[in-house]
C-alpha cells in the first residue's frame, strides 16, 4: 500500500504519521500465526508504503521481516531515495501499547538498509515513549563489506 497525503511539517508529525501508517496497516491485516509486525517507509518522494511481515504457517525459515517486504514495494514502484523507516510489533491485552510497539530492525534487515540507503533514517523506541531517530549505518557500525 503506498499513499500520497499532505505531508506534515514537523518533524515530530512526519515521524507519527510514518509509525501510525505501520500501526494501521498491521491492524488491517493482522492475522495470527502470520502476521505480528508491520513496518512503513516514506521514500524521498514523500510517498509512504506499508506493510506487514509474513509468516510462513508451517516452513519457518522462509519468513519475511515487514521491513523487507515495504523496502521492496518502495523499489518495485520506483522510489529513488529512501528518507525514514519505521517497524511496529502487535501488542498484546493488557500490554502497554495494544496498538503496537515501536521495535528495532533485526540483523538482516540492518544489512539491507545499509545496502540500499545507509543514511535512512530508522525510528527507535526511546525511553518513556519518545522516538529516537537514528541512521541504518550507524545501527550497524563495522559491517561486512565485500574487499
């Protein structure tokens, strides 16, 4: 899902509205076994894609990080620049935030934004619920590089 609305002018605005575009989609399509993260990637274009991660029901190794599927949908509709990216993991009852928590991109995925764009800007879960940007190059530092 890509969607083009007004952008906002804080920053502080952009940041909610990237993490409430990984909320909603993740709410929308959540099912369980299959479905417990969702991420959301503005491209420099302004545009925002998003998506859930998938889960394979009974080969486990095949599973893929929400953040790889929205990467790719950002490159497959032709997104040049990639700005800010955000991953959110479904609460659960009774949990702190049962809309979904802000999560950190796994090893893989790190290596994959430090690929395609290593100063995009990754959104972290900061201390007492603030948002805490930092960039893929720098949430991998000495990372392999083929000689």
């Amino acid at each position: 899902m890509a969607s083009r609305r007004r952008a906002p002018t804080s920053t502080k605005d952009r940041d909610d509205q990237l993490i409430e575009a990984a909320r909603s989609v993740l709410i929308r399509r959540f099912k369980p076994g299959w479905h417990s993260v969702g991420a959301a990637l503005r491209g420099k274009s302004g545009r925002i894609y998003a998506a859930v991660n998938l889960n394979a029901k009974y080969v486990g190794r095949v599973d893929v990080c929400a953040e790889a599927v929205v990467l790719g949908m950002a490159i497959a509709a032709g997104e040049t620049g990639l700005d800010t990216v955000v991953a959110v993991q479904r609460g659960t009852r009774g949990s702190r935030n049962p809309r979904g928590r802000i999560v950190p991109p796994c090893g893989v995925c790190r290596e994959m934004f430090n690929d395609y764009a290593p100063n995009l800007t990754v959104l972290l879960a900061g201390p007492k619920g603030s948002v805490v940007r930092r960039r893929a190059e720098d949430l991998l530092p000495d990372r392999y590089v083929d000689p």
